[in-house]
C-alpha cells in the first residue's frame, strides 16, 4: 500500500509549510494480533511495542495479558515501563498511581530472579525522586548490578520520570551508551531502505491477439487453394495431352519454381514486421500536436530522464546520451506508463523497474544491440532476389506450359487453357496473399510471445533482487527507533552544555518531534509515521521560564541543521491550541504575549494511507504519541493556564507524593 504526491500544505504561520515527496505503509504484521490469541503472544507483541517505542499500545497489550491470567515478574516489569514510558509524574491519573501501588505490593510474591530484581531496583529509583544526589548511590549501584538488557530498558523509559539530581547521576552513562548505539548497525548505509516503498510486480508488453484480418484471412485460404490446384491441375493435363515431353519440363521446373518462392518469399514477406495498427496509433507523427499526458505518465517520462542521466555509458556525457536515447526513452516511457496506469500507484513503486531499464539500455549499447530491435525482420537483399527470380521463373513455366497446351490444339482446348492459366493466376495471387497473410501474422504472435516471455523473466528476476535488497536493508523498528533516540539524547546534550544548565537546574524536559518542510515517510502497519527528516523541538523549563531550541535533522546520517533558539517567561504564553484537520493534520499553536503566534506542524493527514483493517483514531494518536505531542501539549497547557504557580507544582524537590514505596 503506497502513494506518493508532490503537494505543499502551507501556512503564514512560522514552521508551518510541510512537503510529502514520498509515503510507503509496509506490509507488515508485526504488530498484529488475532483476537482469539493467547495471553503469552499478546504479551509478547506488547514488549515488542514497548522497545518499537509505542508505550500506549504496549499498555493496551500488557494489561490484556496479565487480565487473562499471563503474571510474571517479568510481565509486570515490562508492565511498569509501559506504564511510565515517555511520561512523567504528572501525566500519570490517580488510577494509574494506584494501580503501580498495587503492583509494588506484589513484587515481594515472585521468584527471585533478575526480573523480580529490575523490578525491584525501578520502584527504588521512582522513590529516590527528589532525594539529595548523595543519598542515591545505593540505589544506582543496584541499577548497575542489573543485567544490560534491564538495565537500559529502566534508562530508556523511565527518562521523563527521571529528574534532577538523580538524572545528573545517570546523564554521563546515558550518554555513552547514545554515542556508542547512535551509527550502530550499519545506519548510514540502511536509513534509505526504510523509506522506500514496496516494488510493484514486473510486467511486460502482452503478445497482442489475433486480428480479425487474419481470422478472415484463415476463413478464405481453402477456397482460394482449392480453386488454384484445380486450375493448375487442369492447365497441367492440358499441356501433358498436346506434347508430353516439354510439359513434364515445364511442370517440374514450376513446382521447383513455385516452393523456392514460397520459402524464401515467407521469409521476406510472412516474416517481415509491420507495426500494427494500435502500436501505429502510439507513434505520433512529427508534424501531429504533442497528446496530452497525465501526471503519472509525466512523473514515468521524468524518472526515465533522471536515470538515463546517471546511467551512462562509457564516452557519453549526460546530455548527450540524453539526446542519443530519445526515441529509445520515449517508447520505454510510453510502454511503462500503460502498464502501470490502471493500478492507480505512486511512480516510486515502479522506479525499480525504470532503473533496471535504464541500465539495461546502456548494457545493450556497450553490447552493441541498444537499435536491434528496429532491425528486427528486416529481409536481406539475397533472399529478395532469389524470390523475384522464382516468381519471374514461376511465371515463365506456367506461361510455356500454356504455349504448349494450345499448340496444334482446336479451338476449345485453346479456351480452356486460357481458362486454367487465367484461374490458376488469379488464385495463386489471392492464394499466396492469404497464405502470407496468416504466416505473418502466426510469426508475430509467436515473436512477440517470446519477447514477452523473456522480458518478462528478465524483469522479475530484477524486481526480485530489488525486493531481496530491501528486505535485508531495511532497518527494523527497533533499530529506526533506537537511533532517533540516540539523536535525541545527543541534541538534550548540546543544549544543556550551550545554556550551562544541569539537570538539576531543570523542572522538566520535553522533545517533540515532526516532520520537517520536505521528506519522505514510512512505517509498519499498526506503527507511527517515521520521516526521513524530522525538527527536534526541545523544551527546558527552568525556574527562570522556558528556552526552545530546535533544529531540523537527517535522519540517515544525523546532521542538523537550521537551529534556533529562543527564550520566554512562564506568563509569556498565554495560549495553547491545537488544531486538528483530517485532511490536513495535526498543528499546535502557541501564542506570545509579546509577539505572533507560533504554529507547529505536529503531524500530517493519513486517513489515505491506512490498510483496511486499521483505525483512523488509533494510528493518529499512536503517532502523536511516537512524537511526544501528548506530554508536550499538557505541559505547555498546564503553563499557559498557571504561569508561575505552575512551578510549585512541578519542582523536583516536592515530588514527596511519588514515594509509592514510602
């Protein structure tokens, strides 16, 4: 499932302009569930949500599991990170506080293993919020003593929980672990594949059916070759009974005559190829206007272009292989364009197959063959003349034979052998036309089979080593989704060192990320949109206000650019709103009280791209969620509508009431 458009949604407002270049939704089923599953594949898939960072889901998943009876250290581990996974204290309801105070009390009924221990040593930190940096050292020795595996699951997910000192503690070790998982995998060489969509089928040019002409033609031939051997018979008898010494001759010397043109006439004519009527159709003549073309037919004949130019042979600038191909790039354009028309499908699902033929066309001209095709049937001069010279031949016997069945004989033989030469003649011609006729056309069928066949082969076996390429680059979820939060930690980095600020200088933190002005998207069905190119917009509330700094990143190799900062008071913003189109997306607007207001494009429209077992609501609100919209939002809510009495709130020291274990 995929399309792809050009369109720019655009807006006054600052940040606003977002350009789709391309969009592929895979055919994935790693996050679905039948609903009949058991507890234990339900839990599975919800761990698998919660490393592919889509909490919510993975809350969803987990609880259904553990209410079917599936109940483990392990489960209810993963069930607390689900549970704080890109939140923080604030964004929990007094259920949910409950709810982790409940399953405190269980931790002390289960085994002892290295589950029960991570579970143990997450509750100890969350108690250990506002606690002096001194008195966390026996805590953050347990976390050290955890396995890898539970140890950073805790530092990821619990990363808005964790504040203050406790995370200045934590800052170097996250860190490292960011710089050394950041270019992990191969990244800079796979980030690509994620974002290309699935190559369409290969297709080639169908062999073209009969034509009625040949049909009638079929019909004909019986009647005219009877009539044409009773005439020859006859004018043959009649020749045998005047003189049968020079009609023997004669007849011998037509028959040899007669199948000499036959062979080599079927080669020049029967073989020869005539464009039909529907490929005539096709060829515009040089003096016709230009047809109109569609979009796709245009964005089919600006890939062949582009390609045809990186892909030239040896000797041959870009321009002038350009100008060498045109007729070869318009037939191929033209042939594309038909085939793929119909299926109603973005140009990029068909790119594979304009690249294998832009490379081929260079192969055949390094080959010496790129022009064969318009050679293809052309007869040689020596099998010309050789048919000329047995029809003069043919022609001079049945005329001799004629002289010698009228020599001598009385007027009616006379008539009758102008009778059989004038009936053999005419329906020789007919004969032989037709005959000719039903030969060209059985060898065009059978070559245009072959040509298809082998196209066709030739074509999937390229669509197949495309297919193989992506499915062993493409990154996984996991993998797209560990390196944006790589980048993340690295850019939450870079602005505390440029503002000199600590994480104990901090109330609160929040990310967001979305798409920037130009990308490519992608992801998993069930899964969020993820871009090729993002702006991190990072928010630190310090008791003094707020300071935004943001900056566009690529995602395949992790450069930024385009960064800006700014600072604003807590009483500064006075307003925040979030605008929801279903045909445009998500924006959020924050509004100054000493300037204009700011809108931020959260996330675009995708009620088109969704597979039919999907919902509209669930995948939008997995991919605000993906993006830190739900906290951002309620944090910057909660500011415009408190000011500075929203820091008494917040401040890390007075987390008392988050002592669950207390």
């Amino acid at each position: 499932m995929s399309d792809s458009n050009g369109a720019a949604y655009s807006s006054a407002a600052y940040d606003s302009t977002i350009g789709i270049q391309a969009e592929t939704v895979h055919n994935s089923n790693v996050y679905f569930v039948h609903p009949d599953a058991s507890p234990q594949e339900k839990y599975r898939v919800g761990v698998r949500l919660l490393e592919d960072g889509i909490p919510s889901r993975a809350r969803e998943m987990i609880t259904d599991a553990i209410a079917h009876g599936y109940n483990s250290a392990e489960v209810r581990f993963h069930w607390v990170l689900a549970m704080l996974s890109a939140r923080s204290y604030h964004d929990l309801s007094t259920e949910e506080v409950q709810r982790l105070h409940y399953v405190y009390g269980l931790v002390r009924t289960y085994a002892e293993d290295e589950w029960k221990e991570a579970l143990r040593v997450t509750f100890d930190l969350l108690a250990a919020l506002g606690s002096a940096s001194g008195e966390t050292g026996p805590v953050l020795k347990q976390l050290q003593d955890l396995p890898s595996r539970q140890h950073n699951a805790i530092l990821r997910h619990l990363d808005l929980m964790l504040t203050g000192g406790l995370k200045d503690d934590l800052w170097a070790e996250t860190l490292e672990r960011a710089g050394a998982e950041r270019f992990g995998k191969d990244r800079v060489r796979r980030v690509w594949a994620y974002f290309e969509p699935a190559p369409i089928g290969a297709r080639a040019v169908p062999p073209r059916p009969s034509t009625d002409a040949a049909a009638a033609a079929r019909a004909a031939l019986p009647v005219r070759v009877v009539l044409f051997v009773v005439s020859s018979v006859a004018l043959g008898a009649l020749a045998l009974t005047a003189d049968p010494a020079p009609a023997i001759v004669e007849i011998l010397v037509a028959l040899s005559a007669g199948r000499t043109a036959a062979r080599y006439g079927l080669r020049w004519w029967g073989q020869e190829s005539r464009p039909s009527l529907a490929v005539e159709a096709r060829i515009p003549h040089p003096r016709d206007p230009a047809p109109a073309e569609d979009g796709f037919t245009n964005r089919v004949r600006n890939r062949f272009d582009h390609y045809f130019s990186v892909r030239t042979p040896y000797g041959f600038t870009p321009d002038a292989w350009l100008a060498h191909t045109t007729e070869v790039r318009s037939e191929l354009a033209a042939e594309i364009a038909d085939l793929y028309r119909e299926s109603r499908i973005s140009v990029d699902r068909v790119t594979w197959l304009i690249r294998y033929l832009a490379e081929d066309a260079r192969n055949r001209h390094n080959n010496g063959t790129l022009f064969d095709q318009h050679g293809q049937g052309r007869t040689p001069s020596g099998t010309k003349a050789l048919t000329v010279v047995a029809l003069a031949v043919l022609g001079s016997a049945a005329l001799y034979a004629f002289g010698t069945a009228v020599s001598g004989a009385a007027q009616p033989r006379s008539l009758w052998a102008f009778l059989a030469v004038l009936g053999a003649a005419w329906s020789g011609h007919a004969a032989a036309c037709l005959w000719l006729e039903v030969q060209r056309e059985k060898y065009r069928v059978a070559r245009e089979t072959q040509k298809y066949q082998e196209q066709l082969t030739e074509r999937q076996i390229a669509h197949q080593r495309w297919k193989a390429l992506l499915d062993a680059t493409r990154p996984s979820e996991l993998e797209m989704e560990t390196w944006l939060t790589c980048d993340k930690t690295s850019f939450v980095d870079e602005a505390l060192r440029h503002h000199r600020l600590a994480w104990r200088d901090l109330i609160t933190h929040t990310i967001l990320v979305a798409p920037a002005p130009s990308y490519k998207r992608g992801r998993v069905r069930g899964g969020p949109w993820r871009y090729s190119h993002y702006v991190i917009r990072l928010f630190l509330f310090t008791r003094d206000g707020i300071r935004e700094i943001s900056s566009e990143l690529k995602l395949s190799d992790a450069t930024r650019k385009n960064e800006q900062r700014s600072n604003y008071r807590f009483d500064a913003l006075s307003s925040v709103q979030v605008t929801e189109n279903v045909d445009v997306g998500y924006d959020l607007e924050l509004v100054l009280t000493n300037g204009p207001a700011r809108k931020i494009r959260v996330k675009d429209a995708d009620a088109h791209q969704l597979a039919p077992d999907e919902s509209a609501q669930e995948i939008s609100e997995i991919s605000l969620g993906a993006a830190g919209f739900t906290h951002t939002f309620r944090l910057l809510e909660g500011i415009a509508a408190d000011g500075k009495g929203w820091i008494e709130r917040h401040n890390p020291d007075s987390l008392t009431l988050f002592q669950i274990v207390g």
